[in-house]
C-alpha cells in the first residue's frame, strides 16, 4: 500500500467515528445546541422521560425560530437516534432508575466545538514560553542521563533564586499584559475542559468490560475463575496501559494529597481575583475554573461507580449463580444419569419410556402465609395494681376543672343571652363576660360548637378571647368572630310570641 493509500485509510477510520460522524451531519448544529443546553459542562445523568420532554421542547422552539434542519419525531424517538449513534447512553442509576448521559465521542464533538467558538490565542510570546517552559520540564524528568538532570535542576534552582532576591531587594514586580493573561486563561480553559470527555472514556471502557463479563458468564464457555482473571488483568490494563486509564489514577492520586487540592483552589482563586480577569473571562469561565476541584471529584466518582458496578456483577455471579444454580444443576443431573442406569440394568435395548419435557405443576388450594408462632400464645404480664394509699389526692373540682367544656352551662347562657333586651354583640364579647370558672380554653370550643349547631355563621374578622386557665394564669386566643343574633329578630323574643 502507497503512503497516500495508507493517510487515505487512517482518515476515513478518523471519519468513522462517532464525534466525527455527528459533527459531519447537515443537523450538527442543532444536535450540538440541545446536548449543551440539556447536560452542560458536567455532564450530569438526566432522566429519560426529562430528557425527552426537554428535546421535544427545544426542537419546537427552533422551528419557531425559523430553523429548517431539525430532527423529526418525538423526543423519545429522536433519543433513540442518538443512542444508535453513540451520542447517548442510557444505563441506571444509583436508585434504579433509567437516565441518559453523553458518550465520550459526544463530549469530545462539545468540546471541540467550545474550543472553535473561544477566541483562539494566535502566536505570542505567552505560547512560546509555555513550550519552552513544558519542554524544559519534560526533559528534566525524563532525560536518561544522571547529569544533565543535575545540571537542569542547577540551572532552575538558580533562576528561582536569583528571582527571589530581586524581589526581595525591592526590584520592579513586573505585571503581567492582558493579551498574556487573555492567553493563559484560554489554555487554561482548553485542558479543563478536556476532562469530562477523558472521564466519560474511562467510564465506558468499565461498562464495555462489564458488558463482556456478563456475556462470558451466560455463554458458560469458559470457566468462571478464567472469567475472573481475564477481568483482573483486563482492569489492570485499563488503569496501566492507556491514556485514559493513566489520567484518572494521576487525578485520583491528586485528590488523595489535600496538599495538592489545597494548592490547587488558592492559585485559581488567585488566578480569578486577578485584577485583569474581570475584563477577560465571562461568568461562565469563571464558574468553570472555579468548579475545577468540583469536576475532577464527580468524574472520578461515576468512574468508581461503575467499576463497582463491574465488581457487583462478579460478586453476584460467584455468590448466587456459581454457588447454587451450578450445583444444583450438577447434582440433578447426577441423579438422572443413576436413574438411568437402574432402568438401563432392568429394560431392553429397545425399550421406551415417555418423559415429560417440563414437571407437572402442583395444584394448591391454598398455601399458608402464616404459620403458628408459640411466641403469640405467650400471655402478657399481669398489670400489677398501685397501692392506693400513694395515688395523689384529687378533688371533684380539681377534676371537673380539668375535663371538658360545660355544655349544659354555656347553652344556658347563650340563652339567656339571644332573649334579652341587651344583646351581645359577639362570641368573643359573651365569653369575656363570663366569669372565670366559664372561661378555660377549653369553653372557647364549647361555645364554637354551640355556634356551629345553630347555624350561625363566623365573618372573615377575628377577635380575641381572654382565656384564664385553672391555674390562675391568662392566655389570649384568636379566634374568628361570630356575631350573635339580633333578639328583636328572633322568634325567642317575648313580643313577637304574643304576637
């Protein structure tokens, strides 16, 4: 094969994968707008019926909007779409229910966009010494030879010296220009943002290796220890062998030095405390770099989470499928292979004998659900009777003080009052009239429920009643007026019965 064949294949191999695929569509755009809106920067698992309600919505805004090429059918449909093209992932989470996430390919085609629609640094000065800086650094930690990394670290230990006097001396603190803040801060923002991407192929290399196992373990073509070992060098190799694999265990040793994180949050927020950050980065790089620490944690954990879900499936499958349904079958088959024998020793060569395919099922009436406990017939102990001599002396006015309200008294009262010559105006006016002994808290309710069997009727006004407890002590309650009413209107009035 010619060397143009050969670049000819590793680009259409490039052209096939699913970042390219969904950014070569003539609906790109519009599939890119949805998944940034939906899931933003983190990435965060979205339930699928909110995810399809979400599409359905967004797809009908742009089309009011004037956009042609917008994706047809309903949000679940155009979801499934997605999932076909390993844009979208649909698992479980941690409380079983289905939700969608991106795929690495789709966060790689989000990021490149993102990093397209940022001011792109051209080249400066700022650029150039960052290669040289990453260079410089990158020799003096792989360079073979013993004294050449000496003589590197010699000469750094120098600068920093020689800088730190200058400085200490009162030399000119030389600030640093916008245009070299402008471009730290973009490829500050370029490598965060790389991340979930990174993380995101972690987590599906996991899920594809759990994917495997389970295949392997219902196929039962391989034993379940060679299934095992497979899956320990496999994730071995994963954490070992590749640059995704490599990325998290150096993330994961990071957040394991608080050293480190704590060094990390003060130069970022010193980085955004700048007094030239507020003219070059947005609200929404702000809150990214100041959400770093935040993304590296939640990527890492979905990673965990389904690595121990890869170890759940091996866990389950030794404790319950190898340990009882192998054996079991095991043993069954042993007592078919003796009963054949027996009936082999006693029979023809030509002998037949019907076999079900299926056991007859039993026919139960009924099963008990509950069975008998000697625990329930066990008797409680005796209630062992006080001595009555120890009981607290208690008045019958004590007691009557202490109980309900005195219907019969209040019913008098009310009485009494709606046939007199002067009325009362209120509920609340009778029982401050009362004397203290028909004034407990609890006669606030007996007159209520004297009111409500008359039918009469309390206003959207409150007013208050001066309760006195057995005790001596006064307690106000609001209560909702009701008017009493008038005496010349009723047919309790003396006047009107003789009429």
């Amino acid at each position: 094969m010619s060397e143009i064949a050969g670049e000819l294949a590793r680009v259409k191999s490039a052209f096939a994968q699913p970042t390219l695929t969904l950014l070569h569509q003539r609906q790109a755009p519009v599939v890119i707008t949805i998944f940034r809106t939906a899931f933003g920067r983190t990435n965060n698992p979205i339930p699928t019926a909110r995810l399809h309600t979400q599409v359905e919505e967004h797809l009908a805004q742009m089309r009011l909007a004037g956009e042609q090429d917008v994706p047809t059918g309903t949000g679940r449909e155009v979801c499934q779409r997605w999932m076909r093209g390993q844009w979208l992932v649909r698992s479980l989470d941690e409380a079983g229910h289905e939700v969608y996430a991106l795929t690495s390919h789709a966060q790689q085609a989000l990021e490149l966009v993102k990093n397209l629609a940022r001011d792109r640094a051209t080249l400066s000065e700022h650029r150039v010494a960052t290669i040289l800086g990453t260079v410089r650094r990158f020799n003096s930690e792989a360079n073979p030879d013993r004294t050449a990394r000496v003589t590197i670290l010699n000469e750094e230990i120098a600068r920093l010296r020689a800088e730190r006097d200058r400085l200490v001396d009162g030399g000119e603190l030389e600030g640093a220009t916008e245009d070299y803040m402008l471009e730290g801060f973009t490829e500050l923002l370029s490598l965060i943002s790389a991340l979930p991407s990174d993380f995101a192929r972690v987590e599906e290399r996991f899920a594809t290796i759990r994917t495997e196992i389970l295949s392997a373990f219902r196929a039962e073509d391989r034993p379940a220890g060679e299934v095992i070992d497979d899956y320990l060098a496999r994730a071995d190799a994963l954490m070992t062998a590749t640059h995704e694999g490599r990325a998290f265990e150096g993330a994961f040793a990071l957040l394991r030095d608080d050293a480190l994180v704590t060094q990390l949050r003060e130069d970022l927020t010193d980085l955004l405390e700048h007094p030239l950050s507020d003219r070059i980065l947005s609200d929404a790089d702000r809150a990214e770099l100041r959400g770093t620490v935040r993304l590296v944690r939640d990527g890492l954990d979905r990673v965990l989470a389904q690595r121990s879900r890869v170890t759940a499936t091996l866990k389950e499958y030794i404790v319950s499928h190898d340990g009882a349904r192998d054996r079991e079958l095991e043993q069954t088959l042993r007592q078919v292979e003796a009963e054949l024998m027996t009936w082999m020793a006693t029979t023809g060569p030509r002998a037949t004998h019907d076999v079900a395919l299926l056991p007859a099922r039993t026919s139960i009436d009924h099963l008990r659900e509950r069975f008998h406990d000697p625990a329930d017939d066990v008797l409680p102990d005796r209630i062992s009777a006080p001595d009555p001599d120890l009981a607290p002396p208690v008045s019958l006015a004590d007691l009557v003080m202490q109980g309900g309200p005195k219907l019969a008294t209040l019913r008098e009262r009310l009485d009494a009052v709606t046939t007199s010559l002067l009325p009362v105006a209120s509920l609340g006016a009778l029982f401050d009239g009362l004397e203290p002994s028909l004034r407990r808290p609890v006669e606030i309710f007996g007159l209520l429920h004297l009111a409500a069997d008359r039918e009469w009727r309390a206003e959207e006004s409150v007013e208050h009643y001066d309760a006195v407890r057995p005790d001596g002590s006064r307690r106000t309650f609001t209560v909702p007026r009701t008017p009493l009413p008038d005496p010349d209107l009723t047919d309790n009035h003396p006047t009107e019965t003789r009429a």
